[in-house]
C-alpha cells in the first residue's frame, strides 16, 4: 500500500472518525474540535482529486 498514493482518503476517514468520537465523548459543543475535523475532511478530499489528477 502507497501511503502517499491514499493520503486524501486516509485524511477523510481521519476526519470522519474524529466526528464520529466527538458524538461519543459529548464534544459536539466544541466548535474548534468539529472545525477541526471538518478541516481535515477539506483537506483530505483537495489532496485525493490533486492526487488523482496527477496520475
């Protein structure tokens, strides 16, 4: 596995669970946690189609 080949979905999963705990953990009132999160889910999805145009 190319790490740097996944890196976009790796970021979207990351951001994804970092939600998916905040609900459990009753962070859901912190706005820079959920700003967070949805950051790297950003990120994630700009580095995954830059990536595939690439290739």
């Amino acid at each position: 596995m190319d790490l740097k080949k996944n890196l976009g979905i790796i970021l979207i999963v990351l951001g994804a669970l970092l939600l998916i705990i905040s609900y459990f953990v009753d962070l859901v009132d912190y706005n820079f946690y959920n700003f967070g999160a949805l950051l790297v889910i950003i990120i994630g999805i700009i580095t995954h189609i830059v990536q595939t145009k690439r290739s």
